[in-house]
C-alpha cells in the first residue's frame, strides 16, 4: 500500500484514485463520474462526428486544388493536436483529479483516455488566464475550416461544422459537464451542493479552492 502511495502520489489522497469499497456510505458516483463510464465518451464524441465528416468530406471532394487541400488537413490536424495535447492539457485537464496520479504519462478519464499529460496538477481552480487561452484555443480549432468553406461555396459542410458545433456543445452541458468532476473547467456544470460535497472528501482540493476565495456551504 505504502509502495503504491508513494507511485501515485498525490492521487492516493483523492478518493476517486482509492479503491471502491473505501466508498463507503458516499453517493456521489450517481451524480458524478468518479469513475470511468463509456457512456460519457459517446456523448462527448458522437455529436462532433455531425461537424467533422462532412466537413472532411466536402473539403476532400472540393474544387480546391491537392496542395491546399494538405495543407488544409495538416493545419487541423496539427493544431488539433496542439490544443487537446498541449494547450487544453496544461490549463484545463491539469486541474482535473484523474489529472492527479504521478505515475501516468497520459489520462485514464472517460472523455480524454490517452492524452498526454504536459502540465502539473493543479487541484485548484483555473485563472482568468487559463480561461481566456481555452476559449481562444477552442474558438481557433472550430473556427479553422470556416474561411476555407467560405472561399470553396461548400455552404452545406459549414452549415453541418455549425449545427454539429451546436449538437456537441448542447450534448456535452446535459450529459457530460453536468457530471464532470473537473469544477476547474468553465464548462462545468456540477451543482454547487454536489461540488460541495465532493471537496468536502477530499481535503487537498478543498484546500486549494478556498485559498482562491472559494466559499462552501
């Protein structure tokens, strides 16, 4: 056990990183994923799949000649990578508690199994800083097709980039920001009694919430 706290590190003082029967009498994972569920990662995914295809689909059969069709996919791939591996990791993930466990290079959560992991924990909440450079971050990776849609007329693949936008953000705040244990996050939409409740367990990340001003009730 010692050996395992120690590999961990300070992931062994946060619940979700404990074994399950230490749960206790605690209720929590009916309100939040404290542990991984798949059915997160299809809401998450799914409704972007409604703005990525076509949108691939329509720049790969445009009039657009072969160069700037590459360079087109390599820009988004590219800054794609960029921003959930890099960016979003080191402002937003790395205030998340299955951000916490020192002995893993990448994530273990249900949504971002796999992303590497380019900043330290953080258990507290984010800055104006980190808000502002995850909006612009994320604005840029949706905004990256428009203007060549625009410039190709294919007015039915921004049409679909736009309503999957919407379909994605609108799936994520009812199923996965509601439960998300990650209250750091701007989309967070935990309940302030359950948020609460769930700080009130884990005292390191209490700790850090109320340093910033953070009052429980």
């Amino acid at each position: 056990m010692e050996n395992k706290k120690k590999e961990i590190g300070i992931a062994s003082e946060i619940c979700i990183w404990k074994d399950k029967s230490e749960c206790g009498d605690c209720q929590l994972n009916e309100d939040i994923f404290c542990h991984p569920q798949l059915k997160y990662m299809l809401f998450f995914a799914l409704p972007l799949l409604l703005a990525i295809i076509p949108v691939t689909l329509g720049m790969a059969f445009s009039s657009f000649d072969p160069l700037m069709k590459f360079f087109f996919f390599v820009g988004w791939i590219a800054y794609a990578f960029f921003f959930f591996f890099i960016l979003e990791s080191y402002v937003i993930c790395n205030h998340c508690p299955y951000y916490a466990n020192e002995s893993q290079r990448v994530l273990h959560c249900t949504i971002d199994k796999g992303k590497l992991k380019t900043g330290k924990y953080n258990p507290g909440p984010t800055t104006t800083a980190e808000r502002f450079a995850f909006a612009i971050g994320a604005l840029i990776l949706i905004g990256y097709p428009v203007p060549f849609l625009i410039i190709g007329g294919l007015i039915i693949p921004l049409i679909f980039l736009i309503v999957g936008a919407i379909a994605w953000l609108v799936s994520i705040q009812l199923k996965v920001c509601s439960d998300c244990i990650n209250f750091a996050c701007p989309l967070n939409r935990v309940s302030k009694s359950i948020r609460d409740e769930f700080l009130k367990r884990n005292p390191i990340i209490k700790s850090a919430w109320e340093e910033k001003g953070y009052k429980i009730d």
